[in-house]
C-alpha cells in the first residue's frame, strides 16, 4: 500500500534553447523517504526532453528535483487516493 505522495518537480536547462525545462510528477511510496524518492527518479528521468523545445537533451544533463508532500486534500484534488496506485 502506497502511505507517503508527493509532487515531484524536475528541472534541467535544455542545451538546445536554453530555457528551463520544467515536468511534474506525482510519485507514490510504501514510506515516506524523500530522498530514495528523488534519487529514483533522478535514475529514470532519463531521457529528459524540454517541454519547450521538445528535443532530448544529451545524457548527463545535470537536473534538480524538488519534492513536496501531498496532503489527502491535494491528493483529491487530483483525483488520487492515498490507497491507489501509480503505475
């Protein structure tokens, strides 16, 4: 059962039009670790592709990833449960 959500935000500055590239992920876990969070997802972020410009950026790019907690009301509004699951 998933007891900890959180709102994970990865960025990276895209090489190509070098803007920010900014993509928001709703991630569940069987317990609340915010950092094997972030570094699970550091490891399958991978390809990155800008949201601006739509290319992929090169493997290496650097990025950061700021993770929140979802409350069960943040939760709802995005229609999750805290007993459901992401796949």
């Amino acid at each position: 059962m998933t007891d900890s959500w959180f709102r994970a935000d990865v960025f990276f500055d895209c090489p190509f039009c070098h803007k920010r590239s900014t993509e928001s992920i709703i991630v569940g876990a069987d317990r609340h670790d915010p950092v094997a969070v972030a570094e699970g997802i550091r490891k399958a972020a991978h390809p990155l592709t800008c949201q601006n410009c739509k290319r992929q950026a090169p493997h290496g790019t650097k990025t950061q990833i700021g993770i929140n907690d979802l409350t069960p009301e943040e939760l709802a509004k995005i229609n999750l449960n805290p007993g459901s699951k992401l796949m």
